[in-house]
C-alpha cells in the first residue's frame, strides 16, 4: 500500500486519502508537502533560529566580547561540544540523564495523581477549597533550594527526598491550573445537564473535567518545565547520579564547559518531555484545534 | 515658561562644570572585592577578623598614586572556595581565600583567562600533619575506624581539601577505589544526611569534623592526621589587580598578620568574637585556633605546603579533572615578603619556623609549670576563663573538682597521646592503668595502649571518676 507509507513519515495528521489509483511518488510528496507546508516551515525556522543562536554565540565567546554582559570567560560552543563528545563516550553520563528521567517521571507522575483530582475536588466543593488553598498558597513561593534539608530529614532515602522535590515543582502549577480551568467552566452548561436529569457523578465526568481539560494539560506542561527546573537542587542531595548533580559538581570544580553542557542536557530533556505532554493533550483532546 | 527652560539648563551646566574644574582632582574609587570563607574557621584571620576590625582599612595606602583613590571593599561570605574561584574569574572579587584544592582548580582555571591569572600570595592556616579535614560518623554506629566503612556509604564534598584526604587514606591502606561508596554532598547536605543515618560516614574539612561532634551527633573516626598530608588554606589574588595596585595586595598581607597577632594575643576573646562573627561554636573555633590548636595561622608559604600542592594536582589529574598545572609556577611570595620587610619583621625565620603557639603556665590543680603543651589540657570553665593543666590526669581531676564545686564548664580539652591532635575530653577515649591516663581519639590506639601498659580504656565519664579516686600524678 502506498498510503502506507506516507502514514509512517513523521508527522501525527492524518493525511493520504485512500486512493484506487496508484498515483506517482511526485504527486504523493506535492500533497505531504501542501498538507504539511506550516510545519515545514515552523521546523525550518526553528532550525535556523538555533543555528542563528549557535553563531551569536560562538561569535559572541570567540571574540570575547565585552558589551555590559562579558563573554570573556564564557565557554564557547565548541568547548561545549568538545565536552559533549567526551560525555557521551562515558557510561556514567548516561546514568545522569536516565537517573534524572527516572527522577522526573516519578515526581511528575506523582504531582499529576494528586494535583489533578484535588484540583478538581476543590473547584467543586467550597470547604475543601477554603482549607487546602491558603495552605497551598503558604507553600508554593518556597524555592526548591530552600526544601532540601527538610526533604532529607522527611524521607528515609535520598531518592525519595529527590523525588519529593521534583513532585513540590510539578504539583502547585498543576493544582493551580486545575483551579483555574474549574473556576472557568461555563455554569450554563452545568445548569443545562442538571436540567437533563444528570447526577453529580456525571456532570463531574461530562461537564467539569472535559472543561478544565485544556487548563489541566496546561499546568501539566509548566509543571513538567518546573520539574526540571527544580533538579539541581534535588539532585545536590543525590551525591552521585543525575545530571543536575552532573552540573552541580562540574560547578564545585569550576569546570564551565560541563556547567553548560548539564544545562543543555537539562534544556533539551525538558523540551522533550514538554513535548511529550502536548502529544498527550492532543490525543486526549482531539476537539481542540492545532 | 518653556522659553526660560533652555537658559536655566545652560545655566546649570556651566555652574556644574565651574564646580567640576574647582576641585583639586577627581577622587577614584576602585572596588576591591574580597572573597571569604567565614564559616570554614582557618580562613578567619584571612576575612572575616580583618573586616570586623578593620585592619585592612589601617594599612591601606594613601600616599603618591593613591593620593586620590578612595578603596571601597566590598566583602562577600561563601561557605566553600568554588563560588570564590567564579566570582575571581567574572572579576566581582579581586581577593579570595579557599583550601588547598578549590586553590589549584582556582590557578588552573584563571590559565584559560585571558584577562588575568591568579596567584597564591599567602597561607591564612596549616596544618603540616593534615589536621583539620577529618572523616565522622553517627555517635551511635557501630564504627569506630576506616576499615569498618568497608561497602558503606561515604560523602564527601568533591574538589575539597577532604575530598584529598580521603583518596590519601584510601592509597595509604591500599584500599580499592570501591571500597567506600563514595558520593559528593556539600557540608551542608552531608551533616544533614548524617544527622539522619541516611549515610554510613561523612568527611569534610575544617570546622565540620570537629564541629558535628560538637553538636554531639557524630563521632570523629579518622582525622586527616593519619594521612601525614599537609593541608592548608591560601590566599589568591587576580594580577591584573595586583599589578596595578600592588600596594595594596602588601597592606592586604600586613592586615593578615595583625589579624594573627590579634588572635594570638588573647585566643579566649577572639574565639568569642569569631563565635559572634561566624556563627561557629567558640569551643569549636578554639580547638582548631587557640593555643596547641589543631591549625597554625602564619601567613608564609613555606615549601612543605607547595609539595602538597603539587600532590593534591596528581591526584586531580588521575580523576580526570585537571591538565598540567605547576604550583611552584603559581605561587608569588613577594607581597607577603614586603609585608613583613615593612613590618620590620623576618620573613624566612617566620617561613623556616613551623612552631604553633602552645599552651603555658602554671597548672592549677596538680600546682606545677606546664612542660609539655602536648601532654597537657584545658578547661573552659564559662565564668573563670580557660585554665590550663599540666597533664590528661590533672585535667581530669581539675574537671571532677570543678564540677565538684558548682563552677559551669563549657568544654574541656586534652591531647591525643601519640598524635599530639587537641581533642574534645568528653569525645576521647582513655587508656589508665598504673597511674597513668592516656586519652585518643581512636578507640583502637587506646585499646593497643592499654593492653601495653596492663591497664582499660575508660569513656570519660569513667575516666573523670578514676582520675578522682587514683590517676592523680
């Protein structure tokens, strides 16, 4: 089946309309490429924007420029790629990035369990609202840095003090959001379906949740981003593995091309586990446009 | 309105700029910014004594060139030497002062700046015999030397002075590099972890083996003495300062060695003050500073500490960490010589002599001069001062009857008897017998010394007891 293969090309829409008629490689690839054209074209300007970003700042530590912001002693990308290449042939580097997933995963698994429903639980029922929130609240603007002797003394293992950072990052943007999407639900269409006989249980299921959907993939999202964004400090109690650790040690031996090749890798991770979380939004919510 | 507005701005210029030429000179003001370690207690004579006294201020130069230069420091506390060594390379600080090893990632690291390089031009601390970094456990583990960690789980800061000492520890018994399960925490998350049993063992450098014994959560099995490795803390300055403003760095230098003579003049009230200052435990601080103590401030760098230097850069180099980096390159010692030169003081008697202050007096309790400070004890007694004692058995029988009498103390101290390291007396174990009280810091050594002279090993407790009723010389 020629469908066949232009199903398998990288691209998620659905395209190839069954045709009778074997048409010609030429005619296939016009249509990929009409059907497809915005996406080319967003990819193609991602690329060169990066490419544009790695120029600027090879110029910019090349020439060691000095313009407010010093570039002196700014590693510059082919130091980094120099560090890169002697990384990947070490299997411990490995372990930091599959370490940190693993940490990660975990983390936000757990933020996404509870946020979500008790998001949900206190958009719909006033009390709980009014005995979580102000709690919540109280904890949220504390930085993650700021957690980790307590994390060590809460939990009985590191990994689990690990863990509960990365969850505290991931958890409040998802309550919020969860909140957020509640609060915006049209109450007209709860009136509508309580008129239509439905029950609490099912205007949860029908009206509420599809509702704050968008929202929830919202929070979601950022919370994956702060996830990350909270590794370094949970992973200085790791002592060993992570490459937040990977990145904190480089800083105690003041290596700077590590220190920008563990940020990186923290940058390119986080991209792609955000990705990740989009594909899911729109297999879950296929009603939304693009 | 808007007619007027043009004239008095005019106006205004040309009044400023007549005031402008008025003035003699412009005064410049250059930042100098001094990176120090408050909290790592051998540094203190370095930092924070010379901020809060303000003894670099004293001999800040203010003749010919600096007729017109206002300095204006600018003082920034680290709790370890890696963000000093970052914030010298992004010249927000000029001075820094770190151990031995954050020292040579710092000169290695300043090679790749074009702008300047860094140089060590003074040692705040030392100790020749590699006192100071040490290795604790968890008072209530079962552990009570090196060889009981064997498969346990050990932190260390990496890059540290401790990080050093335990890769000496390790090549000094032969140990393989997997027989600890050695992991990287900073202090701050290692006494943490530590205080919890998360970890089997924690080593770091100075004040934290002495300081979470102190806290009275840990119990000090290894101290960097057995590794006979010096180790010290050091002084490194950017050149592009110190050449334009070498007179400085000089009074920098003369600042250090007041700050010595300062603490040496009453090590009492200077613990006190650093206590205030740094937040460190007086007790603590006096252990490693006062008289006998575990570090020797002098302010020269004297050739052993360079040796070391050079060992500890082997020892990145085989992690991996560093290329070809020479110590002996990296040292400039003609700040510190001109210090002394204009303080009319001798600089290669001062580098040649490796003497400590010690203790001295006359003994209290057993009423006898003090002959050998490293036989000898103290005892803090809170309202009466520090009183010194001639023997382990007299410092205990002066505790038993000062207790005995109501008086509060807040520490006592004795001397291990083969090492010669100052000991916490409450934190060592006692060899008697036959007259004699033997204290050390290692349960094994007192073991070994009291099966030699057919006597026990006593806690301290005991041990006050038995000096009550027998161990009086």
């Amino acid at each position: 089946m020629p469908a066949a293969a232009a199903v398998t090309e990288p691209s998620p829409a659905p395209v190839a309309t069954p045709t009778p008629a074997s048409p010609s490689f030429g005619a296939l690839a016009g249509r990929w490429y009409r059907l497809n054209q915005d996406r080319l074209r967003a990819t193609a300007i991602g690329v060169i924007s990066l490419a544009a970003f790695l120029l600027v700042w090879h110029l910019l530590t090349t020439y060691r420029v000095v313009f407010f912001v010093r570039f002196t002693n700014v590693p510059s990308p082919l130091a980094v790629y120099a560090s890169f290449t002697k990384a990947i042939h070490d299997p411990k580097f490995l372990m930091h990035i599959v370490f940190s997933c693993r940490r990660i995963f975990f983390g936000f698994s757990l933020a996404a369990i509870v946020g979500v429903p008790l998001g949900l639980i206190m958009g719909r029922f006033k009390l709980v609202h009014e005995v979580v929130f102000p709690v919540a609240e109280v904890l949220r603007p504390i930085p993650a840095i700021a957690w980790v002797p307590m994390a060590i003394m809460l939990w009985p293992t590191n990994e689990q003090s690990i863990v509960f950072i990365t969850f505290l990052g991931s958890f409040f943007p998802i309550l919020v959001n969860t909140l957020h999407g509640m609060s915006l639900v049209d109450p007209v269409l709860v009136r509508a379906a309580q008129c239509l006989g439905a029950r609490e249980r099912s205007i949860f299921r029908e009206v509420y949740f599809p509702a704050s959907l968008p929202h929830i993939f919202t929070g979601l999202t950022i919370g994956m981003g702060v996830a990350w964004v909270s590794l370094i400090a949970a992973e200085m109690i790791s002592g060993q593995y992570g490459i937040g650790y990977f990145t904190w040690e480089a800083y105690s031996l003041v290596q700077y091309a590590d220190i920008a090749l563990g940020m990186i890798a923290i940058g390119v991770l986080g991209l792609g586990s955000s990705l990740l979380i989009r594909g899911a939004g729109q297999l879950v919510m296929p009603w939304r446009a693009k | 309105m808007v007619r007027h507005l043009p004239t008095l701005s005019i106006a205004m210029s040309v009044t400023s700029l007549a005031l402008l030429l008025a003035q003699p000179a412009t005064a410049e003001t250059v930042t100098l910014g001094i990176g120090t370690q408050d909290t790592t207690t051998n540094t203190v004579t370095a930092g924070v004594v010379i901020r809060q006294l303000h003894l670099l201020e004293k001999y800040l130069p203010t003749d010919g060139k600096y007729a017109n230069i206002k300095f204006e420091l600018e003082w920034q506390n680290f709790t370890s030497g890696p963000p000093v060594t970052n914030a010298m390379m992004a010249n927000k600080l000029q001075i820094g002062m770190m151990g031995d090893y954050p020292l040579i990632v710092n000169g290695f690291t300043f090679e790749s700046n074009p702008e300047s390089k860094s140089r060590l031009i003074g040692v705040a601390a030392y100790s020749l015999s590699g006192s100071g970094n040490g290795i604790v456990v968890h008072k209530d583990s079962p552990y009570y030397d090196l060889a009981d960690l064997k498969g346990k789980l050990v932190s260390v800061p990496f890059g540290s002075a401790a990080h050093g000492m335990v890769l000496k520890a390790m090549q000094d018994r032969g140990y393989a590099s997997d027989f600890f399960q050695l992991v990287s925490q900073s202090p701050e998350v290692g006494s943490t972890n530590l205080q919890e049993k998360k970890i089997d063992a924690h080593a770091d450098f100075v004040p934290f083996a002495e300081l979470l014994p102190f806290r009275g959560f840990a119990r000090k099995i290894f101290d960097g003495v057995e590794t006979n490795l010096p180790t010290f803390h050091g002084i490194v300055v950017r050149t592009d300062f110190a050449e334009k403003y070498p007179e400085v760095v000089v009074a920098y230098m003369k600042a250090i060695i007041a700050a010595n003579q300062w603490l040496r003049d009453d090590p009492k009230l200077a613990a006190e003050k650093i206590q205030e200052w740094t937040g460190i435990s007086k007790e603590v601080v006096y252990i490693f500073l006062g008289p006998s103590g575990n570090m020797t401030t002098d302010p020269t760098i004297k050739p052993a500490l360079i040796d070391a230097a050079t060992t500890d850069v082997k020892v990145l180099q085989n992690l991996g960490r560093m290329k070809e980096f020479d110590p002996k390159k990296w040292v400039d010692d003609s700040y510190i010589r001109k210090a002394y030169a204009e303080m009319k003081l001798d600089y290669d008697a001062q580098l040649a002599s490796t003497k400590n202050y010690e203790i001295s007096g006359e003994d209290s309790f057993c009423r006898k001069p003090i002959v050998d400070p490293r036989k000898a004890g103290e005892v803090w007694v809170d309202d009466a001062g520090i009183l010194p004692f001639a023997s382990a058995a007299c410092t205990l029988g002066a505790y038993a009857d000062l207790k005995a009498k109501g008086k509060k103390i807040n520490v006592a101290y004795v001397f291990d008897t083969t090492r010669g390291i100052k000991l916490f007396a409450d934190q060592a174990f006692y060899a008697v017998g036959a007259g004699d009280v033997a204290p050390f810091l290692l349960k094994k050594d007192a073991e070994t010394y009291a099966t030699k002279i057919n006597g026990k090993v006593l806690g301290f407790d005991d041990a006050v007891k038995s000096a009550v009723t027998g161990g009086k010389t």
